[in-house]
C-alpha cells in the first residue's frame, strides 16, 4: 500500500501563509511527513528593503520547540561552512498553530528512496562506493566539526543535491532532531549514561542501540556500514524483519559470518566493519583510514570519479510480470524532497 503524506496535520496545508523576523512564508508542495511533523517546499520572501525571493524547504514540528536541538546543529555547520550539511535561514515559532519551524535549504531526493527506485534495488558498485565516501565525510563534519552525534544514521537522512547544478553529486546529511553533544565544555568526552532506551531506526541501529546503551560516534559509523552494505547489494539479511529482537540476533550472526554477509561487497568492506566493531564508547573513528579503503576501492575496481551517479542516468522502467503487485517504498525522513 502507498504510504501518503498526512496533509493538515498540524493544521497547515499548502498554501498556508506565515511570516517571521526575517521572512514572510507560503507553503507549496508537502513534500515529507515524519512521526513529529511535516516538511513543505516554501516560498520565502525576505523582509527589508530589498526584498528577494528563495525558495526553501520548511520543517515543521507538532512540538513547540522541538526543532532546538535540530537549529543548533544546523546554526554549528552554518557558522563552520559545513560542505554536507544544508544551510539554515530562519527558525522559530507559529503561534497561530502551536508549533516549531526550520527554514533551511531545498535539496534533492534522499539515498534510500534513490535506491528503491532503481530497477534492482541497488546502487551500481561505483556509485555505492563514491556514495560512502561522501556520507562518511558527512559524518565527519558532525562529529569532528559540529561536536554532535547523530544517533539515527540511515540511508533516508542523506539527501543529494539540486538537479539543476554541480550539486547533484553532493550529498547532505539531514534531520537532527535525535542529535546529541558528546563531548562538555572543556572539551572532554561526555560519560555514558545508563539504559537510555531505544535512539535510532531498527534497520540501521548499532548493537549498543540495540541493548540499550548510550550511543556515542561509533554508532553513528556501524549504522553507515548497514547502510553502504544495503546500498551495494540492494538489500540487508534482516531488511523483511520488524522485530527488534530479531533484527539484533541477524546483525550478530551477520558480523560472526562475514563471508555471507558480505558477499557481493568489495573485499575492502571487510577492512571498515573490522575496526568499526572494535572501537569503544569513548574512541573517534578513523576516519582517514576508512577514506582511504574507500579510495582504493574506487582505484582498483576503475571506478571514475568524475563520472555520474545513478539518479542522474535514466533507467529504462522494470515492467512487472502479469499479476505481480507492486509496492511502493516507505517514507524513512522528514525530509524528502521530489525531483
């Protein structure tokens, strides 16, 4: 069944009129729902003399200040020129409907939907692997740049650029809201807490996650290795699972049996989930290291660079055989974008 945006959940539609500070707003097309809120694309008409036009993607959350957490992060990378993570512009309240907005830049589509609509359900190897160098970069500059983890690492948190420039091959690391700081004021890092509960989403959530650990960066780099896994072979053993216990016995039995788990994957994966499953609460991944596997992935398979990535060819349309019902993808962000 097709999973559809919920439209006028918070009260707001498009077409819906709101202004701040900075902006007078008009929602246009809803183009992501989440469990908390929704996300349109907005015009923004900025206030003041000289008055110019941009055309941003508006999140909207149910909670009164819920976006918070999420305006931090995205204020950090702005102040930091953070090459994978979207610009803000404006964050706040409506009080005529009770709820937070971020206004930040209008990307493409997310990797996970990217991949599901391809005729395999797959990535092909050079654009897997290119796609893994540029989300480990992204998570980088969370950890190494902004101070914050992310805790909900996942295929539908990274979106590509905008199609109509050299952007299209940049990919942005999305959706905040679970992100936390992991190191204090004196730049020392922050002790792990006690049964945290659950943070993340099933598929890609780390063996901590799973015993309810607190999380920290390696996490963040064990759920980015489910995902490029998931990327290059179109699917993970436990992708049909919804139990969570399940889900966690799959990934144990997938990382004591890598040959399995791997097979189809270039030999070089081998050498990132080694260290990755290794590290400690407290440890920083190596993230050069792991640049450099990737690198040589990209060297010994031929893999141009500078080539396009698969949502930029055209793929000519899988017809189904005669009865066989298709479904659709679910959304995983609140922050998809059509292109």
């Amino acid at each position: 069944m097709s999973v559809r945006p919920r439209e006028g959940d918070l009260n707001v539609r498009a077409g819906f009129i709101f202004e701040s500070e900075r902006y007078n707003y008009k929602l246009e097309e809803l183009i992501g729902d989440g469990g908390y809120g929704q996300v349109y694309e907005a015009d923004a008409i900025s206030k003041g003399k000289k008055q110019d036009t941009k055309r941003l993607a508006v999140k909207l959350e149910r909670r009164s200040g819920a976006t918070d957490i999420e305006a931090r992060v995205l204020e950090t990378a702005k102040d930091k020129n953070c090459r994978h993570i979207p610009k803000i512009f404006d964050n706040g309240v409506i009080q005529s409907r009770g709820c937070s907005f971020i206004a930040m830049e209008l990307k493409g589509r997310d990797l996970y939907r990217l991949r599901k609509d391809r005729n395999n359900g797959s990535f092909t190897l050079g654009t897997a692997v290119r796609v893994a160098l540029v989300t480990l970069e992204a998570i980088r500059e969370l950890h190494e740049v902004c101070g914050f983890i992310s805790r909900d690492i996942k295929a539908g948190n990274f979106v590509t650029g905008q199609t109509t420039s050299d952007d299209i091959r940049n990919i942005y690391l999305i959706d905040f809201g679970l992100c936390r700081r992991y190191k204090d004021a004196n730049n020392n890092i922050i002790a792990a807490r006690q049964d945290v509960g659950w943070r993340g989403t099933t598929r890609y959530g780390s063996r901590s996650a799973h015993q309810h650990q607190d999380l920290a960066r390696r996490d963040d780099v064990e759920s980015w290795f489910y995902m490029i896994v998931e990327m290059t072979k179109g699917s993970l053993p436990w992708s049909a699972e919804r139990d969570r216990a399940a889900v966690y016995n799959a990934k144990l039995a997938a990382l004591s049996n890598l040959d399995d788990f791997l097979n189809g994957c270039p030999q070089g994966y081998r050498e990132l989930i080694g260290p990755i499953i290794k590290l400690k609460f407290e440890d920083a991944p190596a993230y050069k290291e792991m640049a450099r596997v990737l690198e040589r992935i990209i060297t010994e398979q031929g893999i141009d660079k500078k080539a396009k990535m698969d949502w930029e060819i055209a793929e000519e349309p899988e017809v189904p055989a005669e009865g066989e019902q298709q479904l659709d993808s679910f959304p995983t962000s609140t922050t998809q974008r059509r292109v």
